[in-house]
C-alpha cells in the first residue's frame, strides 16, 4: 500500500512529491506515471519526500532513475528529502546515494532547488 | 531450541504481484515472533519481494494462475527461506551484477533486483527439481539478538 501527495510550492516554483507506506513492483507504475506527468507538464524542479516511505525495492529505484534521467534531459532537478534508515541503506547498497542528491529534510530539498 | 510448526513461515501466494505485500505482513509476523529486529524483516521482505517480483512477472509462459510456496524457519543461529515455484526453469543468481558506478546516463534501468538479493543474504542456493525452481536463501540472526527467543515471554 502506497499513498502520493503532491503540492506545489509556487513561492519556490517547486513540486513536492511526497510518498508514504510500501512501494514495491505492485504499485511502482502509479509513481511512475505520476513522475511522468509531472515532468510532461513542465514541473522540473522536484523534491520526493520520503519522510513516510517504509519500504522500496527495485521497482521503486528504478522509477527513480527513470525520472532523473528525464528531468536532466529537461534541464530540471530531483532532490530526494528525509529518506529512513532502511531505505537510505537499499539507496547505499546500489549506489543510488552517489547519483542522488538526497537532503535531511523537505525544507533543505526546497532551499538546495534555489542554488 | 526446538523448532516448532508455530514458529514457522508456511505460506503459499498466487502469481500476482499484489500477494507480496500480503506476504511481508506474514514475514513481518514471523520476523517478530522469533524476536528479531524489525531490520531483518526489511531484508528478508525485500529479499523476498525482488526473487517473488522476477518469477510472477516473467516466470510463467502461460496466463494461468499458479501457486509459489514460501517456508522459512529459523534453526540456531540461521534464517532458512525456501522459495518453490512451477514457471519456467530459471537460475536468478546466473544474472551479471550491475556496475554500480555509473553515472546517471549510463545506469540501465532496472538489474538491481538480484543484486540487492545477495546484499540482504549470506548464502543463496538454486535447484531444480521435478520441474520446479527452488530457491534457498540463508542468513545469519544479527549477533547482538542471538539467544533473545530463549528469553520469551519476558516483556509479556
């Protein structure tokens, strides 16, 4: 089970996603076509929020990628905010952290898309 | 200590991918009943999760339903998970391990599946037999909670 919340910050000109609960292979499409649209429709500087994200597997990392990869080709950002301990572990073991910009904090992600 | 059926993972799932959520609150369950810490339960689920993901998503030639079967038990010091399913004949740990080092342009999407499998797991074992692939997968008990379950019953 997994749930999406996005808001739109236009005082930053930045879209929050913010996910919470399991994603896995069942449910990683709704995220992808959620980022998809996003970028589709011009929002380029995105902070993921995982404050409330228990879980993450392959599926999920690979949406992920999939996203980043866009934006860099739409001249766009994706910062990753306030990801636990296990997920931070699944990004380490895979060498997502080294591809990622991941801040402590969703507040941090909004302020590092001013720079 | 002696094992007993309660304290045993004995679950069968259908090939749909929404059974694996179903199962990790049964993997959560029995992480928890031995007394383990909530981090072997991500492991094992994720372990779990990446090898069940593989087998419902290109395992079956057909558009059948089919039943995989999950038991695990815990004897010593040792997590022992079995995974057996009827699709088509396929090693999972034959796959090339990813480069990790990529840059962003380059990282193909997706082959990291099995080897976060072998992150979360000390020993991993393929077989088939009478036309099932069956999968094995051992790991330690974290040190720190060895002999925690001989305590049982304190806390309540």
């Amino acid at each position: 089970m997994m749930q999406i919340e996005v808001i739109e910050d236009e005082s930053q000109h930045v879209v929050i996603v913010g996910l919470s609960g399991r994603m896995d292979s069942s449910n990683s499409r709704a995220f992808e076509e959620k980022m998809v649209n996003l970028i589709q429709a011009g929002k380029t500087r995105m902070v993921v929020d995982c404050a409330q994200l228990q879980y993450i597997s392959s599926a999920g990392l690979r949406v992920f990628l999939m996203a980043a990869k866009q934006l860099t080709m739409a001249k766009g950002k994706l910062i990753l905010a306030s990801l636990n301990d296990d997920v931070r572990q699944v990004f380490n073991l895979t060498g997502f952290s080294s591809i990622f910009q991941i801040c402590d904090s969703r507040e941090e992600a909004i302020r590092n898309h001013g720079d | 200590m002696a094992e007993t059926g309660m304290e045993n993972l004995n679950v069968v799932i259908i090939n749909d991918l929404a059974e694996i959520g179903r199962l990790s609150i049964l993997v959560d369950d029995f992480v928890s009943r031995h007394r383990l810490p909530t981090r072997t339960a991500f492991e094992l689920n994720l372990a779990l999760d990446e090898l069940l993901t593989n087998v419902i998503s290109y395992g079956y030639p057909d558009e059948m339903q089919h039943e995989i079967q999950i038991r695990g038990s815990i004897v010593d010091d040792l997590i022992v998970i079995e995974i057996e399913d009827d699709g088509r004949e396929f090693n999972p740990f034959e796959i090339k391990e990813p480069d990790l080092k990529a840059p962003l342009v380059e990282r193909p999407i997706g082959g990291l599946g099995i080897h976060l499998v072998r992150q979360m797991i000390d020993v991993v074992e393929y077989r088939r037999l009478d036309g099932k692939n069956i999968v094995v997968l051992k790991k330690s008990v974290p040190t720190h909670f060895h002999g925690e379950c001989d305590d049982a019953d304190r806390s309540h």
